[in-house]
C-alpha cells in the first residue's frame, strides 16, 4: 500500500458542526532554532506536573517508595469491583456493537479504503499493546496460576490461586491456571482498547473533530469539551499514557537486564537497567524521527516476525501436539471460567482478584489512550465490524496460542522435574524455560532483542501519541516536539525506577487508570450515541442529512 | 521550455507564500504552461478542513483563484500522507511524477541553525528531485 496517496472521495460520514478549529488554542513559536506547536494549557500543566513527580521520586526516594508502595495495593484492593466491572461492560459493548447493525458503520467514510494491509495493521496493533507483557508473562503468569493452584493451602485466604484453585490436582490447576492467564490477556484488555481506539476513530475520522481523547466526549459535554472539562481529560490521558508506558520500560529494563546476566553475565544493577533504557530510548527516537511509516510500522513488522518464528520455534521443539490440542483445551477452560472470573463482587480468592487481574485492568486502561489512538491512527478505512473482529477477537486467540505455546510447554517442564523454572524470579522464568530447550544460546538471545525491540516500538508510538494530545490533536507538529516526549518518556522510567522501582512505577500507572476507568465508561455511551448517526450502508447518507432532504 | 509548473502550496500559510505565487505565475505566463497547485494534507482533521475530502476542495477552491487572478490554466492536486511532519518530502517528490510537472516553484525560509539537523522541505526537494526547482526565499 502506497505511503502517499492522493485524495479520494471517501463517501458520506456525519461531520459535528463545532466552531472548534484544531489548533486555536496553540503557542505557535520559535524556541532558538526549533519551532514548536504546543496546546496551552495541557502541554503546560501534564509536562511541569510530570516533572514534579519525577523530582520528588529522586529527592525523597525512601519516602517515594513507601507511598507508592502503599498506594498501588490501596487502589486495587478499594476499587477491585470497579474495575473488573467496568472491563467487563467494555467486552459487552465491543462484542454488542460488532454484532449490532451498527456494525456496518464504515471509519473515515462510506466509501473510505484501508490505509494498511492486514500485516502491517496486526503488527502495529501488538507491538505497540503487548509486546513487552507478553515476553514478561508469557511463561511466568502461567507457571505462577499453576504452582498457586496445585500448592496444599489454595483456596485459603493466603492462597493466590485463582478462585478456589485446584490442591494436588495437577490436570485441574494447569486448567485453571491457563484460563486465568488468558482471562488477563484475551478479549478484556483488547476490549479495553478496541473501545477507547473506536471512539477515537470515528471522533476524528467521521466526525471532523480533532484526535485527541477529548474529542469522544463531544456528545456529553458539547462545546465546553475545548475547555476546561476536555483539558483534564486530555491531561489524564497524558499522565495515563506517560505512566503506564514508564511501567512497561520498567518491566522490559529488568526483564531484559536479567536475560543480560544470564546469557553473558552482565550484573544486574541500577546502572545497567539506565544503560538499557538510554540505549532503548536511543533507538525509539531514531524510529519517531523516521515517522510512523519507515520508523514505527517497519520496526512493528520486523518485531511480529521474529516473535511469529521464536513462537513457532516453541511449538515445533516444543510439545508439538500438546500445544496444538492445549489451544482449544485451554479456549474450553476460559470459556468454563470466564465468569466467575470476571464476577466484581464476593470474591474468595482477593489476593489473586486484586493483586493479579484488578492490577491488569487499571495496567490496560492506563495503557488505552496511548494503544487506543495508536490503532485509532491506523485504522481508518475499516468497518465497525471488521474493526471488532480485527482489535478484540484475532489478538485474544493470538493470546490464547501465544500462553498456550509458553505457558503451557513451561508447565510440561516443570511436571517433568525441571524446577529451575518454578524457582527462577519472574523476570527469569521466560529464559530458564529456553535453557531447557534445544538452541537456548540462539533463543534466549531472540528473547532478549524482542524485549528489547518491543520496548522501543511500544515507546515510539507512544511519543507520537503524547505528542498528538499535547499538540491538540494536530499529527503535524514540529519534529523537535516528538523528540521531546521520547527522551522524556525515557527519563519518567529512569527517575521512577531509581526513585521507587517497580513498585512505583506501577503504582504510578494504576493511579492514573482510576480515574481514566470512569472515563472511558462514558466514553462508550458516546461512542454508541456517535454510530448512531453515522450512515451504514456504502453511498447511504447520515440519518441527519436524510431527514434534511 | 517547460509544460507544467507545480506550486507546492501551505493552505495554512498562504501569507508567506506571496512572492512563490507571484513567481510562478509571472513564469507560467512567460512560457504559457499551465499550473498544478499541490497540498498534502494528514488524514486527521486540521486547520484547515475536517476530511481529507474538504481539504481537496479547498485546494482546487485555491487554485481556481490563482487562475482567476492572474489568468492562468490551474488545476490542483491533493495528497493524504500518514505522517505529514516526516514524510513531506517524499509526498512532494512524488506529487512531481503525480502531476508530471516539469518545474517546481516553491517557497522557502532563510536557512538557519537548525536546517543542519533538520533540512527545509524545498531543499529536500531540489536535493532529490529529477525536474527543476526554484526555491524562492
């Protein structure tokens, strides 16, 4: 598909009349050399907000450390019921509207063409939403649900096993245990972001308002979303998208210092972990200046292909027929448990409910204005229908194979008396299961390059987004600005991690997913109320423009 | 000499492109060739339009004005790039074969600092295309 193509008549959409022009608000000025094209006031107050945070991480890190360690398991205790409801309205809309006649609703216009392939699309979606998780978790979620559930005491209140896990039954635990994995990375997380990518796609591309986060709230709050209600929006969802990308560097520095030491024996420490990001945020800012399509697809598609042959790798060395017959066993147990999994209320099992999934979910809704505006960017020409099918149902069965291969060939291990994988730390467990495996030099080293590469293509298309939001929705701002959030990105980790680790980094990203959780709750009434007056068909006008004639 | 000028135009800027506009009509005069007035617009609404669609009316809006005033034969051509910030030069240079032009007129600012880390668009233009370019400062 050609980069450059010359415009063409999309159709009919149903543009909102707004006296809102995109940009009024910005300071258009020179800084010595550099230009630069902010949003006043959201640039303004999510950069100084940003770096007060970061300054009082450093300067106080003990005493950082002790709040943010307070605060991440305060929130998900309080507010466990809220956020495993609200991820499970966000499953219901998605899959309600893919089946419902809105669904034919086409994003950018009636007769709007896809800007990417199918390859370039699915790379971009994954590399920039779960990359990092998957390489973190794939084999450690697994192994963790497992030992949790088949050890003596599950069930007890002390017990992190899921629901009532499964003691000394080693078939059942291994079910549960991948049911529960997959319930933390199947159709929740990419509802989450299916949601919050729709609203923003049909917001900008159908209704001609600028992509930003505020502009989905357009039908709620009409014009008073350019003021100071759509400022804090926009400036949580800056906060969310800084924050929770922080947290995934964090994850990738340590998981793939660990792999470092492992492999060549370089020492895991504060210095190395700063090394690592620094590089990282090196490479990230080389990919944003050579822009989304030469910079941040290439590197998606690289990065999907050396992940597709590390998996296949897995199934082929692997227990080949386990696996393949496990993905439907294990689609089977999360269909079994997917609904006391997901129940908000009376939970026996608080440790893993709030420690495990309500942890995930305001990890994932801090995570979904940054992934949310990503894919909203890249998916201009695609129907609602096919949008759902592509964002929620494709990646949750990638899921599924992908914590299948790992997951379920670490288990196997582990039941054959390899124990270096249940005892290694969670960072290791991926590395210790590819040392138990043929070509581990070979592998493990994959392993590490795709923490690596997934980190920067996680990080560059973060940068482009914060800085959409901050330059008030306009996807042409003045380079140094991207630069900017890179480097800045990069620093929010560094100062995070030195300051309070991860714990405080994570603490960071569930605090901004509270407060983001009740956003996007209205966000899908307005979503559904902007479809609505969409037209359908290919060559149908708006409902409004018939009623005019 | 020459049988189509392209004018790269910035529906934004339109104020600083004067003295581009004045040139390339004086030129399109001189040799009696006809004018092709380009814009690249991001997919996302702008400044400037809603819909890639709009910004495609307005450019050839634009240049039917330009025909008007200086009596000229326009046409215009509207192109939609993914990342505008980044990937203008190459949407130019492709914007010459597109509308087989055989000159580009096109406006610059004075090179400073920053042009060493960053080139202007008109000189990637010059630097990559095969037609002749007038920068205009």
């Amino acid at each position: 598909m050609s980069d450059q193509v010359v415009v063409a008549p999309d159709g009919h959409t149903n543009l909102i009349e707004t006296e809102y022009v995109v940009g009024q608000d910005n300071i258009e000025r020179k800084l010595g050399p550099f230009g630069f094209d902010i949003h006043n006031p959201v640039f303004v107050i999510s950069g100084l907000t940003i770096v007060l945070v970061v300054l009082f991480t450093l300067a106080f890190p003990t005493a950082a450390a002790e709040f943010f360690g307070w605060l991440r398991p305060t929130l998900t205790s309080t507010f466990d019921w809220f956020f495993l409801s609200a991820a499970n309205i966000f499953v219901l809309v998605a899959l309600g509207l893919m089946i419902s006649p809105l669904g034919k609703v086409r994003i950018g216009g009636t007769e709007a063409k896809p800007d990417y392939s199918y390859a370039g699309w699915f790379a971009m979606l994954f590399a920039a939403g779960m990359g990092i998780g998957l390489m973190f978790f794939g084999v450690s979620e697994p192994i963790s649900h497992y030992s949790s559930s088949i050890a003596e005491g599950a069930g007890s209140p002390d017990s992190w096993a899921p629901l009532a896990g499964a003691a000394g039954n080693a078939e059942e635990a291994y079910r549960l245990g991948m049911a529960a994995t997959i319930f933390h990375w199947g159709l929740h997380p990419w509802a989450i972001y299916a949601i919050v990518a729709l609203a923003l796609a049909i917001f900008c591309y159908n209704k001609g308002l600028p992509l930003s986060v505020r502009s989905i709230f357009y039908p709620i709050f009409g014009e008073k979303v350019w003021g100071w209600t759509g400022h804090v929006i926009d400036t949580v969802a800056v906060f969310a998208t800084l924050f929770g990308l922080a947290t995934s560097l964090g994850i990738g520095a340590e998981q793939a210092n660990a792999g470092l030491e492992y492999l060549f024996g370089i020492p895991v420490s504060d210095f190395s972990k700063v090394v690592l990001i620094a590089g990282i945020t090196a490479i990230a800012l080389l990919s944003v200046v050579a822009g989304l399509d030469a910079g941040v697809k290439r590197l998606s598609e690289i990065n999907m292909v050396m992940a597709g042959l590390l998996l296949l790798f897995i199934i082929v060395v692997g227990p080949t027929v386990a696996i393949l017959t496990g993905f439907f066993t294990n689609l089977g147990a999360y269909a079994e448990y997917l609904l006391p999994l997901s129940n908000p209320v009376a939970r026996e099992d608080a440790n893993f409910s709030q420690g495990w999934t309500s942890f995930y979910w305001a990890w994932w809704i801090s995570w979904s204005p940054f992934v949310g505006m990503f894919i909203a960017r890249v998916s201009r020409g695609r129907t609602v229908r096919e949008f759902i099918f592509c964002v929620l149902l494709i990646p949750s069965l990638v899921s599924v194979l992908w914590m299948t291969s790992f997951g379920g060939t670490a288990v196997s291990m582990v039941n054959e008396g390899v124990s270096a994988i249940a005892d290694a730390s969670l960072e290791l467990k991926l590395f210790a299961m590819l040392d138990g495996l043929p070509l581990a030099a070979i592998t493990s080293f994959v392993g590490i390059v795709l923490v690596i590469v997934f980190f920067v293509t996680s990080s560059d298309s973060g940068s482009l987004v914060i800085d959409t939001i901050t330059a008030g929705g306009k996807v042409n701002a003045p380079v140094p600005q991207r630069v900017f959030w890179c480097i800045f990105e990069g620093l929010v980790a560094i100062a995070l991690l030195l300051g309070g680790g991860l714990a405080a980094l994570q603490a960071a990203a569930v605090s901004t997913g509270l407060p983001f959780a009740a956003i996007l709750l209205l966000a899908c009434y307005a979503l559904v109320r902007g479809l609505m007056s969409e037209p359908k068909a290919a060559g149908a006008k708006s409902p409004a423009a018939k009623a005019a004639e | 000499m020459y049988s189509k000028i392209m004018v790269p135009v910035d529906l934004m800027h339109v104020e600083r492109l004067g003295k581009a506009l004045d040139t390339a009509a004086d030129l399109a005069r001189h040799y009696g060739t006809p004018v092709c007035y380009v814009g690249v617009t991001p997919e996302t609404p702008s400044e400037v339009a809603h819909t890639p669609q709009e910004f495609a009316s307005k450019l050839d809006a634009f240049a039917g004005e330009q025909a008007e005033k200086y009596g000229l034969q326009a046409n215009s051509l509207a192109l939609a790039s993914h990342d505008p910030t980044i990937d203008l030069d190459k949407t130019l240079l492709h914007a010459i074969q597109e509308s087989g032009a055989d000159l580009v007129v096109m406006a610059s600012h004075i090179p400073g600092f920053a042009d060493h880390i960053f080139t202007s668009n008109a000189g990637a233009v010059a630097a990559h295309a095969e037609v002749s370019v007038f920068v205009i400062r």
